[in-house]
C-alpha cells in the first residue's frame, strides 16, 4: 500500500496539492482500500512526478492537463506546450533584459525616477539659471515628465530641442527667471488680483515656446496630451492657473 501521504513527500509536495490534482481532473484517482483509503501504484506515482515536472516548469494546471491529455501520440503535447512555454520565456528574457538595462541607466544617473532626457533638461537648467527654485525646479520636472508621457518621443524630443535652445540663450533665460519669480509671488494672492493679469501679459509677451502645452489635436494623441496639461494646471494655485490660461489663450500649443 501506499499512502497519499507517503506519495506527496516522494514528489515533494503536500497531500492538500494531489486532492486538489485529482478535484481538478488533473490526476486519476487511485483504486481504494476497503477501509476507503486511497492506494496509490507505480503508474500514479509517475504520473504525478509528470505533473510536477512541468508544474515546476512554469506550465499552469489546465497547460498541464491539455498536455498530458489531449494529443493523441504520446509527449507531443507536452513538446508543443514546451515549445510554447519556452517562446514567452524567451520574451520574458527579453523584457527583463530591457528592463535591467533601464535599471542600469537610472541607477547612473543621480536622479533615479525621471528619464534620461528628462534629468538632462533639469540639469541643464540649473546650469543655466542656477537661481532656480525648489518650487520651480519641481514645477519644470513635473510639467517635462507629462509631456514627455503624452506627446511620445518625436513629439517631445521638438520640445526638448526648443528648451535647450532657450536655455542657451542668456537674455532669455534672464527675462525668464524674472518673470518666474513673480509666478511665483501669484502663490500668495487671489486670482481676480489685477496682478494675475499682469503677470499674463508678460508671459504671453515671452511666447508660447517658453511655456509648451500639449501638441496635436486630441484625437492624434488619444487626448492625453490635454490631460497632461489639465493635470499640470491643476497642480498650480487659483491665481497661478488664471495666470497660464489667460495668457495661454489662443497658443497653439496650449489648451484652451
């Protein structure tokens, strides 16, 4: 005789896992004593051995059940499920690989959560305009991460290209940090204030490369370049957002 118990532990597995082969269809069950307990032979014995070989494997049970059972000459399904069961594991070698490399790039760089693109904008700009605010600073990573999510990477490589050429030009990055200043001064006051205007004028006078909205119209991008935007806008203060949209008005990079 012998015993569901001794059968799990020369398979290395449990007693709940083969019950739950034979709930399934996935294992027969054996001939019974006539005191009910179950008795398992040599052909059982191996037939589990198959089926924790291939569980182990990385074949699920219904992977496994169609393999053991549904091709009419003997371990051509199983080959056919290897097969299959090697090819995604060959893709998934392939996604970790490119993955590990991302890791490999981020784990370089001192800015761990941002692309490379990205952190070379940033790090450009405090080059450029090492006075620039923590609250700037994080404003400018924000806005550059969602539009570099929404328009793709030839929609935003336009935009790094028109960044950097501002940020090359030192009379620009000046009018610019001055303006920035009182962007950020609008934190404290209320949107209807006469200065939320002006601050708009000056803005709209900087031009609409300085400040990028989403590019396109929606249904080029699946709208995600106004939702970036609108994420963007509704990270700013009342009178901040006042600000971006009045002088934003009819750019044909921003939203309306």
């Amino acid at each position: 005789m012998v015993s569901i118990g001794a059968l799990a532990r020369l398979a290395g597995t449990t007693t709940r896992t083969i019950r739950h082969y034979h709930a399934v269809g996935l294992l027969p069950e054996p001939s019974r004593l006539s005191n009910g307990y179950r008795d398992y032979d040599a052909h059982d014995a191996a037939q589990l051995l198959r089926v924790r070989r291939l569980v182990e494997l990385g074949l699920s049970l219904p992977g496994v059940t169609a393999a053991l059972g549904s091709h009419p000459t003997p371990g051509a399904g199983v080959r056919d499920a290897l097969l299959a069961l090697d090819a995604d594991l060959a893709q998934q070698a392939e996604t970790i690989g490119a993955r590990r490399r991302q890791l490999a790039d981020l784990l370089a760089r001192e800015d761990l959560t941002t692309s490379e693109q990205v952190a070379d904008l940033l790090r450009d700009l405090t080059t450029a305009a090492p006075g620039t605010g923590p609250d700037q600073l994080r404003r400018e990573r924000d806005l550059l991460e969602l539009l570099e999510t929404s328009g793709g990477a030839e929609g935003f490589t336009g935009i790094a290209d028109r960044y950097r050429a501002v940020l090359a030009d030192p009379a620009a990055v000046d009018r610019i940090g001055a303006w920035a200043a009182r962007f950020e001064a609008l934190a404290g006051v209320a949107a209807a204030d006469p200065v939320v205007t002006e601050v708009a004028t000056e803005l709209r006078m900087l031009g609409p490369e300085l400040f990028p909205g989403p590019t396109g119209s929606p249904a080029e991008d699946g709208g995600h370049g106004e939702t970036a935007w609108a994420a963007f806008l509704a990270s700013l203060t009342p009178a901040q957002r006042r600000c971006v949209e009045l002088a934003g008005q009819g750019w044909p990079t921003c939203a309306p």
